[in-house]
C-alpha cells in the first residue's frame, strides 16, 4: 500500500517509526497543448517530462517522487484562469509551472499569489511578469536583459545602424518585446526608419514589408511568435528583403526552420539557451531529449528541464510536512537561494520589484547568448 506523506507522518507520531515507502509530491504543469502556442507547449511538457524522469530515476526528492499533473491551458487566458484553479485549489500541487504565453501568465499568477503557491514561468519573458508578488517566479531571461546584447552583437558584426520594426500589437509578449527593442534601439543610437504593426492570425504580411523595405533599412527589428514569425520571414525573402532580421525568443526554435521553409537564414536571437551551446550539461540533455522524443529540443524545452532541476534543488533543502499551505511557503522560502548549472548554463534569481518600487517575485539573473541562423542551424555569434 502507498502511503500518502500525510499518512506517513501520522504513522510516525503513533508508531515512533517512518514508512521506507517514497510519498509523491505534486507539480502542476500549466501548458498550451492546443492552439496556436502549442508549439512551445509541446516542447515545454517534453522538457518536464525528461526532468522528472531524470530526478525520480536518480532518487528523487529525498526519497519522493515528482508527480507531474499536466493541464491544457491552450494559449487562452480564461482557460489558463482555470487550469491555475484547478491545479491550486483541486489537485492541490505543491508549485505550478506556466503557463505558456505572458498575457495567459499576466492573468493567471495572481491567482497563485493570493494562494500562497509558488509560481514558475518558464516562458514568459514579458515585463511585469514577476512584479505580481513575491510567489512568482520565472528562468526566462526577460527581452529587456536579452535585446540589447542582441542588438550590440549585430552592429558589432553587421554595421547595422537603421532598422525597420514590425511588432504584434495585440499581445503581452510581443508587445513588451517592441518596448524592449524600442528602448534598446535608442540607447544604441540605432534609427527606426518606419514602424508597422500586425495581429495574431494574421497570414498575409507583404503590405508591412513592402513599406519597410521602401525605407531602406539595414535590418528588421521582428518580434513576432512563431505562428506568424515563420510566414514573416518567407514573405520577406519573396519581396527580395535579404536584409538581417532581429528577432526575439519567440522565434528561437528549431520550429522556425520548418515554418520558414528554406526562408530562415540570417535570423539573429538572443536566448540563455542555444542548440549549439558546447557544454557537457547541454549535451547530455539535447542527447537525451531526443532518444527520448525523436526531435531536437528548442529554447522552450531546455528552460522547462531547468525549472524543474531548479525547484528539485530547493526541495531537497526542505523538510515537507505534509501540510501543503506549510509546504508552499517552505518551497518559496527556500528558491530564491538555489543557484544552479543546467542546459541554459549557470543560474541565479534576481529580485524583481512591484510597481511601486517594492521587492516581488524573482527574475532569472543570467547572460544570453546571441545566435543567427545558417543552413537549417543556429551558429553562436563570438
């Protein structure tokens, strides 16, 4: 018979003795596995699913086993609403991770936060993020630390130095990402020389390119998600635009070169994470990433693998009760020191602050690495 560790404890203080049998504890995983975001929740769910098969087969946590309870946030802020409810009020996980998009995440991590249950993004690198509370939590680097080093490295290699700008203006993610370049853009010195806008669903580009192109610039800002990223870039080589495109994470993804069909070269992101990052940790997980799912992992995946490493490092320096309020306190208490080396590389949290200049939740303290694209590949920028 298994125990619960509630049943565990119990039995000890009747018994003066503890059960060998491991407890399972129970990790919400709040993903986009429908809808147009799918694509980054499918790889987000593979990358947790690897983690926890690697810790539970390695002991686990302190002798427990990680229980994954995966919910289909499809993308959608109400049903991300949901899910969160679901996860914390009805499964009663210990932490829930996602969801998948920023505008799902800016909706959804106020519920954990008046609950008391830590909050993990993992792919939300919108601002304001983490300025929900202290409960929020996330390893996606934010635009605004990525976007500037991107944007020093192609001028650096290019002499990019006047871009044209087409940003989604009806979503968190992207939207935030405009702000980020724009800001970056001037800091740098660097000239807009026109800006368009377009929305989700949209398939047809060509009327912004070709006003872009009129321009003249020396590259394109682009800060797009993948579903319209990849019809951006082939529309852009149809029109004879050969120009760099500067994207950000939400085009860094082996996805691309699919959607872009042979339109996916010269494309320069920013991310903590590349396919071609040389390190042993890295290795091992794109290795056994695909013995296990057949496929190469992307950002979205490795950063999902880091999480969960990230979170089993602050549970085993926490005794859990059994009492799931006591223990998502105790877990929060114990995150914001863990430090780690995983497939995104060395890793710290950095303290966020409120809107009002407050400590918060807690941001991901790491450098990005800039990368373009050549021949179906990512080629680290040196």
């Amino acid at each position: 018979m298994r125990f619960m560790r509630s049943a565990i404890v119990a039995l000890a203080v009747t018994t003066g003795a503890v059960s060998s049998q491991a407890a399972e504890i129970k990790v919400g995983v709040a993903a986009a596995l429908s809808g147009l975001a799918a694509q980054y929740g499918a790889a987000i769910r593979n990358g947790f699913e690897l983690a926890a098969d690697e810790i539970n087969a390695a002991g686990g946590i302190n002798g427990d086993t990680i229980k994954l309870v995966v919910e289909d946030e499809q993308g959608r802020k109400e049903e991300a609403i949901n899910v969160f409810k679901k996860l914390i009020f009805q499964d009663k996980v210990l932490v829930v991770f996602g969801p998948t998009l920023s505008n799902s995440a800016s909706a959804a991590h106020p519920i954990a936060q008046a609950s008391r249950t830590p909050v993990f993004g993992t792919s939300n690198t919108a601002d304001g993020i983490t300025a929900v509370g202290n409960y929020v939590f996330r390893n996606s680097v934010t635009e605004a630390d990525v976007l500037p080093d991107t944007l020093k490295k192609i001028v650096e290699k290019e002499g990019v130095k006047k871009v044209g700008v087409l940003y989604g203006n009806d979503d968190v993610f992207t939207k935030s990402s405009y702000d980020n370049f724009v800001k970056a853009l001037k800091d740098q010195g660097i000239a807009v020389t026109t800006t368009e806008t377009f929305a989700k669903g949209d398939v047809d580009f060509k009327a912004q390119l070709t006003k872009i192109k009129a321009t003249e610039p020396d590259a394109i800002v682009l800060s797009a998600l993948l579903a319209e990223g990849g019809p951006i870039l082939v529309q852009a080589r149809q029109l004879g635009i050969n120009l760099p495109i500067i994207g950000g994470n939400g085009i860094n993804s082996p996805k691309i070169f699919e959607l872009a069909k042979g339109a996916s070269d010269n494309l320069w992101v920013g991310s903590p994470w590349s396919v071609s990052s040389d390190t042993d940790v890295n290795r091992n997980f794109i290795t056994a990433y695909e013995r296990k799912f057949g496929s190469k992992p992307d950002q979205f995946a490795a950063q999902a693998f880091d999480a969960l490493n990230i979170v089993a490092a602050a549970l085993k320096t926490v005794e859990l009760s059994g009492d799931i309020a006591k223990d998502r306190i105790a877990l929060r208490d114990a995150l914001p020191d863990v430090t780690w080396t995983g497939a995104t590389g060395p890793f710290k949290f950095k303290q966020a602050q409120d809107r009002s200049g407050k400590p918060a939740g807690y941001d991901a303290d790491q450098k990005p690495i800039v990368s373009v694209t050549k021949d179906g590949v990512y080629e680290i920028v040196n």
